[in-house]
C-alpha cells in the first residue's frame, strides 16, 4: 500500500484572510523564467493551460526549492517548471504568494501548477491534482553531531517549523521541550545560536541552509521511524500540485518528471541546489 507523506503545510509562514487575488504576477523575459516562446516550437505534449500561451506559476519564496528574483524562476522546482514550459512552447507567468494561499490558488483554477515542495496527500488529491513523486524530501535531525532517534533527545529542546504534519505530534511526544516556529530560517537561526539542541526539518531546507552557513559544526541525520511522530514511518515525497480538472496537463507533467529523471537532468538540478542525487530517485512505498 502507497503512503503519502504529510502535507507540506510547514510552509504556511504567513496568515492569510479568505482573499485569494493573484499579487505580484509577472511573465519573465529572461531564460529560463518567462523568455516569449518560439513560434515555430512543437509542444512536447498537448494541455490547455488557462492563458493561452502562458504557464501560470504560484509558489512561495522557498530556498532552495522554488525562488523568484529580477522576473527569473530559481531553486529545484522552478528550474523543473522552467525545463517543462519551455518544453512545451510556453512562457511562464510567476506569481509569488503566502504558501497559505498556493494550493487555494490552484484549487480556485487561478493558476496551473505550483511550486515549493509540495507533499502529495489523499485530502489535497480531492481538490488539485498531484503529479508523480519528483524528488525525496525526507525529515533529518540537525545539530552537532546528531543521532538519528528522536527518542535519544527527550527531555532536550527541540525546535521545528508550525504547521508540519509531525509538529503536533512531535509536540504532544515532546511537551514543552518542543518550539514550533514560523520559518525554517527561524528555527535555524536558534539552532545556530544555541537556543535549541536539535531542529526536526525537511532534508532540503536543512541542506541549503548548511551551504549557506560554511563552518558551523552542524550537520544532519536522516530521522529513524518514530511511532510517536507517524510522519517519519513514510518515504516524505513531492509533486508538483496543477488544477484538477486538466487531466492533460497533469500526464504532461507527469511525463516531463519521468523524461527528466531518466536523462539525469533531474539529478543535475538537485546538485545544483546542493540536495543529494539521490533525491532523483525516491522511496514511495
């Protein structure tokens, strides 16, 4: 039986009001991010997207996952959708949202696909479709010299980002040793500092910020099975979330992932973003 990892709510880092207006949309013009497609260019698939000629992107900003600057697309999920659009004669059109409002966005046919290392799960799959796995993001601990059981640190403060499907498990095991954060930046930042003893994050998150931080004595372990915290006895996967109703476009993408991870471009994008190629190839049962 296939598990879906948890939802990749940790990503909600602001709240937001029952608005869903699309703020900040811009349609890129440099490569890779936007660049006008070629009008003598053969589709790699066939989908309608929303605006013709237009692939509507929505993600939050997420290093090194999915990242938006000066008009371009960057991180691993937005050199995927880059790949894809220009693939398929279609120039992106990149919205930046609170990630509380990105899956809304999709749901609400606002946008075509979204970006950010989005876990699949059964209650997202009623609303917005989900593509095949992409990429492994499983969950590590991060400290000095880490081990990899939970249990090995209770009694410890252990600090992890609001919203993940294991914080309030981790919470209700942990109790007040436990701090829920608003940003895996935050909980990084009182790992650094010696707030905490350990932080629970995402593989993906935990590596970027190790390479953007030379010379600290932390590293990272992928967590063993804890029944406690249910969220670490599945492979943690993600997809990229599109609008339910285009069937087209999701065999689209599906095919897409499936070409890229064959090629080894895939496995080119993670290393480039400092994720381990492995990644290309995940566990999803």
């Amino acid at each position: 039986m296939k598990h879906h990892a948890p939802a990749r709510t940790a990503l909600v880092l602001l709240a937001v009001g029952a608005s869903m207006a699309l703020v900040g949309c811009s349609t890129g013009t440099g490569a890779g991010a936007g660049a006008a497609a070629d009008p003598d260019c053969t589709p790699q698939s066939e989908f309608s997207t929303i605006s013709d000629g237009e692939l509507l992107v929505v993600g939050p900003d997420y290093p090194p996952l999915f990242m938006y600057d000066g008009d371009e697309m960057s991180g691993v999920d937005g050199a995927i959708i880059a790949d894809f659009a220009e693939a398929n004669c279609l120039s992106p059109a990149v919205t930046v949202l609170p990630a509380a409002s990105v899956i809304e966005a999709i749901k609400g046919g606002q946008a075509d696909v979204a970006a950010g290392g989005w876990y699949p799960t059964d209650e997202r799959a009623e609303v917005i479709g989900q593509t095949v796995p992409a990429y492994g993001d499983p969950a590590v601990l991060v400290g000095v010299d880490p081990t990899n059981s939970i249990e090995d640190y209770e009694g410890k403060l252990i600090g992890t980002t609001q919203g993940y499907l294991w914080s309030d498990d981790l919470q209700r095991w942990g109790g007040d040793n436990v701090k829920l954060y608003q940003s895996p930046d935050a909980v990084f930042q009182d790992l650094l500092n010696g707030r905490i003893d350990v932080a629970l994050m995402a593989v993906n998150e935990a590596a970027y910020r190790l390479d953007q931080n030379p010379g600290t004595d932390l590293t990272y372990v992928t967590i063993e099975p804890f029944e406690e915290v249910p969220a670490t006895l599945y492979p943690s996967v993600t997809n990229l979330p599109f609008t339910k109703d285009n069937a087209e476009l999701g065999e689209a993408l599906d095919t897409f992932l499936e070409e890229i991870r064959s090629s080894g471009r895939l496995a080119e994008i993670l290393k480039e973003y400092g994720i381990d190629e492995s990644a290309a190839t995940p566990e999803t049962e």
